[in-house]
C-alpha cells in the first residue's frame, strides 16, 4: 500500500516538472506582436500605367493573358508590371523603389485582384527587397497583403502592407497608397 502511495507521488511529480517544461519552452518560443507597433514602418504609392500599344516610355505594366469570360469580373485576367514606387503621389516623382510582378482577377462574383510582387530598393537609402502577396478585394476601403519576407537591408523581414486605392482610372491608370508595417526586422 505504501509503494503504491510513493509511485503515485513520483508520478505526480514527473507530471508537474513535465507541464513546466512545456510551459516553460512555448513561452520562450512564442512571440506576441502588437499592431500599433511595428518595428520599421513607410509609406509609398504604387503607380501602374496600363500599356496601350504606343506608350512604350510611359506605361509600366501590361495585360498578358484576357480574361476568359467566366462571370463578369475579368476573371483569369493577368498582367505583369514594373511600377514606381514614390514618396508622393506624383508618378514622376524618383522612384524608391521600384514594384515587380503580377496580379491577376480570381474571383467570380467580385472584382479581386491577387498580387504577387517584390519591392526592389537600390538606392544609397536601401539595398534589397520585399516580398508581397495576398488578395486584394478592390472594393474594400482598405486591404491587407503579407509581406512573407525580405532579402539585403530587409533580410527576413515579415509583416502587412495595407492598400488604400488612391485614384482609379479605370485600367489605364491607378494610384495605391501602400502602408508598408513590418513586425520583424533583423
Ligand atoms: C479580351 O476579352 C474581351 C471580352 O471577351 C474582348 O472584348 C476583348 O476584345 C479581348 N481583348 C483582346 C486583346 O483579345
Ligand atoms: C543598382 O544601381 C546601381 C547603380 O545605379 C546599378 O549599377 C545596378 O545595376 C543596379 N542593380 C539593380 C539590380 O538594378
Ligand atoms: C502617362 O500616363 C499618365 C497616366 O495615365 C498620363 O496622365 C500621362 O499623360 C501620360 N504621359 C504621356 C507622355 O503619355
């Protein structure tokens, strides 16, 4: 009866020192982010000027494949672009950056955009990159991509860039007010 008692308090204690192992090691790994405060914070406009056919020195981004006819949101639509990313709204303004990659409508019954892109800084302020991606529901007020990492003065950055349509001019022109948030920086 009493070997019973001790094995039973043996155990109990393994049980205890267990837990506090445990809580002890998922403390140490977790992270808590707050919203309000990111670590690195700016923000740029997006400039994308639809080529038309003849504007080769000005247009920043063309259609590459036509939407296919499903529904009547431009569904499968694509086009790639190599935009200016300013400090102003000014697309002649120098670029900080420049944005590179594509977006494409996926979405039956309401125009969303779906992004893929990389911000490529080379300038004596910064050397490298960020990488976005995420859905953009056009008609929202604002939207929220993640940026899933960074390379050069941004190396392995993380955090969200939220999009506010600044001017829209059809396809042809339009203006995106990127606030770009970063949670991680090394
Ligand atoms: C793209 O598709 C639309 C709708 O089907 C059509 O009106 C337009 O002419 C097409 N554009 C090109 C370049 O094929
Ligand atoms: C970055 O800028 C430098 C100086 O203007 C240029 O020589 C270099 O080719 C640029 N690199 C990229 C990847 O654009
Ligand atoms: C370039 O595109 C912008 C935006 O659509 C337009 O306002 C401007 O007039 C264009 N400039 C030239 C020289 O075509």
């Amino acid at each position: 009866m009493r070997n019973l008692v001790a094995h039973k308090s043996c155990f109990l204690v393994l049980l205890l020192l267990l837990l506090l192992f445990t809580s002890q090691f998922s403390s140490a790994t977790k992270k808590t982010f707050n919203r309000d405060q990111p670590c690195k914070r700016f923000v740029l406009y997006f400039h994308d000027i639809l080529f038309g056919g003849n504007d080769v020195a000005n247009a920043t981004s063309a259609a590459v494949a036509n939407e296919t006819g499903l529904g009547n949101f431009k569904f499968g639509k694509l086009f790639v672009f190599d935009d200016p990313m300013t400090k102003d709204k000014n697309y002649l303004s120098p670029a900080v950056a420049r944005a590179q990659g594509f977006y494409f409508y996926d979405m039956k019954n309401d125009y969303n955009a779906w992004f893929a892109y990389s911000l490529v800084f080379n300038s004596t302020e910064h050397k490298g990159t960020l990488n976005i991606m995420g859905a953009d529901i056009m008609a929202a007020q604002t939207r929220d991509l993640s940026i899933v990492g960074g390379t050069g003065d941004f190396f392995m950055a993380r955090g969200i860039a939220t999009f506010e349509t600044d001017l829209f001019q059809g396809a042809k022109y339009f203006r995106i007010k990127m606030d770009i948030k970063l949670y991680e920086c090394y």
